[in-house]
C-alpha cells in the first residue's frame, strides 16, 4: 500500500515536471518567434529608412553639382553608412561592441562583394574604370584594410585609437574634396530656402533609422540569446546585410544610370567610412577597451575581398566573371566567419 502511495506521488511528480517542461518549451518558441519578427521587422525599417535618406540626399547633391566620385564617397558612403553608425552609436551605449564590430567587419565584405558585384550585373557589359578612378580605389581600399591590420596587430584597442580614426575620416575626406570647395560655396550663396525641404526628409529619415536601429540591436541581443549565437556572429552575418540595404539599393539605381564612379564611390568609400568614421564613432561611445586578435578571419576577408576587388580594378574593366568571383568570396565568408 505504502508503495502504491510512493509511486502515485512519483508520478504526479513527473506528469507536473513534464508539463513545467512543455510550458517552459512553449514559452521559449513564443518568444523567439516575438523576438524574430520584430528582429526582422527592425531590418525592414533599417533598410527603408536608409532609402528614404539617400534618395534625398541624392536631390541634394545634384543642386550642388558636386564632382561625381566625391558625391559617392563623401555624401552617398557617409550617407548610406548611417545606419551602421546608428547600429554603432547605440551598440557602444548599451555595451553589444561585438554587435556592432561583427556589423562593420561584415559590411565591408558585403559593399565589396555583393554590392559591388550586384552592380556589375546590373551593368551588364562590365564596367570600365578609367584612370582617375583607379586611383581613388585604390587609396580607398589601402587605407580600408590598413586600418583594420592595423588594429588587428594592437594587442588591445583602447576608446583613444578613436580619436585617430576619426581625424583620418575627416582629413582624408577634406583631401578628396579639396577640389569642390568654391563651386560648393557658390552654390551655397544662391541656394533657394525653399528647398530646405529636402534636409527636413532626411533628417525625418535619420530619425527613423535611430528608432530601427535601436530595435534592430535589442532584439539582435535577445536573439543572440534565444539562439545561442555569439553576438559577433549574427552581427556579421545577419545585421550587416541589413545595415547595406541602403548601398545595395543606391548602388544599384546609379549603376541604371552609368554613373559608375557614384557606384564605386558609394560602395567602397562606405567600407572606408565604416573603418575610420564609424570604428572611431563606437570606441569612443562605448568606453571599453577591445581586441581585434579573436577576429582575424574577418579582417583576412576584408583585406582578401579588397585585394580582389583592386586586382580587377586596376585591369581597367571588371565584368561579370569577376562578379560572380566576388559572389563566391561572400559566400564563402558566410560559411567560414565565426
């Protein structure tokens, strides 16, 4: 009899364990559906924010008339980039740096393989690179994997290194403007107010990214939770396509247009900002020191994808072999980064 109580309770006990179990199953499936859709919904809102953004910054470039490379690589990259600098900002003040480092490191990847070679799809018998273009590639995609070797030697980045970083975004980025000065400041004098219409929709546009972007990094670090994904990881790999949108999408509409120096200027001027403006923006935010030495196979993919991207380049005309190359230089970065 005694031993028919004792199994009685036994399994009570085990019926009440098993429905913890699946109560417990339960909950964790509805929250990381929750946590997934507004992740996802958080991305959306990235990317059509940061459109919103460059197609009216667009506008307003071309009522400066500025140089076309400058307009890629100062206004579009610095543009486009705003919402890894938001993804930035906010990772440095709510203490997720590895989300925001796995989001630069795979954002330079992305901008020289997938949107570099989407657009050269888009253009279809190739793009041809003249001299003066070449040569501002080429400076843009030196000091793009410098600095990340650079960094990667320091046994610890403190938040200083920052402030270098940022003096070379803005030296370098008056340097490859200097030309652009005058007519810019003539343009200015006889700008019409009316048109400060077009500021206002990029500064609502900036709004929204900060909003998204916020979300988009509290739920990546719910995720990363849920999931048991390091935060570098799903930075690298999920945010950093998200945060790009933008220069796929820009990238793309000048490639239509053959305004192929935009195009490049745009895309690998943003890797530039990405690792000067942006890696400076978040060291100093964030306050902490950090080390680059566990992240090596990302920085060897920056640098590898830039020597790539540089070879063809410099050859004068870059088809669309060498795109479906950069395609698999992607995927392959997918597979292989951690």
């Amino acid at each position: 009899m005694v031993k028919a109580v004792l199994n009685a309770i036994a399994l009570r006990g085990k019926i009440k364990v098993l429905r913890w179990h699946t109560t417990s199953t339960t909950h964790i499936l509805s929250q990381l559906l929750e946590v997934s859709a507004l992740f996802a919904l958080s991305g959306l809102c990235v990317s059509v924010f940061g459109y919103v953004v460059v197609r009216w910054a667009e506008r307003l470039a071309d009522e400066f008339r500025l140089d076309r490379f400058v307009v890629g690589f100062l206004l579009l990259s610095v543009v486009t980039s705003v919402p890894e600098l938001t993804v930035a900002v906010v990772s440095g003040l709510t203490e997720a740096v590895e989300i925001s480092i796995g989001d630069l490191l795979g954002s330079s990847v992305v901008n020289i393989t997938f949107v570099t070679g989407l657009s050269v799809f888009i253009a279809r018998s190739g793009v041809t690179v003249g001299a003066r273009l070449k040569v501002n590639l080429t400076r843009l995609l030196l000091l793009s994997s410098v600095i990340p070797v650079t960094l990667l030697l320091l046994p610890i980045v403190s938040p200083v290194i920052g402030v270098p970083l940022l003096l070379t975004f803005v030296f370098y980025g008056l340097y490859a403007s200097r030309r652009d000065f005058l007519p810019l400041r003539a343009h200015l004098v006889s700008y019409d107010s009316k048109r400060w219409r077009v500021v206002i929709f990029i500064i609502i546009g900036i709004f929204g990214l900060i909003l998204s972007a916020t979300s988009l990094v509290q739920n990546t670090k719910l995720l990363s939770e849920l999931l048991g994904i390091g935060q570098l990881e799903i930075g690298a790999k999920t945010v950093s396509l998200m945060t790009s949108m933008p220069e796929i999408v820009t990238v793309a509409a000048s490639m239509r247009r053959g305004e192929y120096e935009m195009a490049f200027g745009n895309a690998v001027g943003s890797n530039f900002t990405n690792m000067s403006l942006i890696l400076g923006a978040l060291l100093i935010l964030s306050g902490v020191e950090v080390s680059l030495s566990t992240h090596y196979l990302m920085v060897f993919f920056v640098v590898a994808v830039s020597a790539t991207f540089w070879y063809f380049s410099s050859r004068g005309k870059i088809v669309r072999s060498v795109a479906a190359l950069l395609f698999i230089e992607y995927f392959t970065f997918l597979i292989f980064s951690s």
